[in-house]
C-alpha cells in the first residue's frame, strides 16, 4: 500500500502539470481570435484606419452605397459609425453593411 502511494504523489504533480498546460493551450487557442480583432483595431486606430471597403445594402439586398479608402469603424449594437479618410464620420442605422479589408 505504502509503494502504491508513493506512486501515485510521484506520479500526481507532472499530470497535474501536464492537465494545466492542455488547459491553458485550448484557452489560448479559443482567444486568439479575439486577440488578432483587437490589435486590428489598435492598428486602425493609430493609423487612422485600415484600408477597405465598405458597402451598405438594403435588405433587399440592393447596394446603396460603397465607401472605400482609411476606414475607422466602430460598431455597437445597432449602429455602425465609419470615419473615412480621416475627413468625414459616417453613422449608419439600419441596412446590411459588408466589410473588406485589403492589405
């Protein structure tokens, strides 16, 4: 008994170890996206924008607007607001908005 106990508290810290960093690798994996948007949007800030282009739709699907160029955006739960350029500040309310981003 004494043997098997020795086992197991020889045995119980590395897979304790090994269990944590499994852990930690799958939290890490699930959060990287999450971590590319956010230094994204540190990069369009500091550069006044990415390049893209942004088109609105209208729910039928009919384009009714495109922008494209150094584009801010910051989005909440019903409105989308875009600086373009570092001209102008555009809110939209409503629409279907499509996003691209190029390089």
């Amino acid at each position: 008994m004494k043997d098997m106990n020795k086992f197991v508290m020889n045995h119980s810290i590395p897979v304790f170890i090994l269990m944590l960093i499994f852990i930690c690798i799958v939290i890490w994996t699930l959060l990287i996206g999450d971590r590319q948007i956010a230094l994204k949007n540190i990069e369009a800030n500091i550069n006044g924008g990415l390049n893209r282009t942004v088109i609105l739709y209208d729910y039928a699907g009919k384009p009714i607007r495109t922008w494209k160029g150094k584009i801010n955006l910051a989005r909440s739960d019903n409105e989308i607001s875009m600086i373009v350029n570092e001209e102008h500040r555009i809110i939209i309310h409503g629409g279907i908005v499509v996003v691209e981003e190029h390089k």
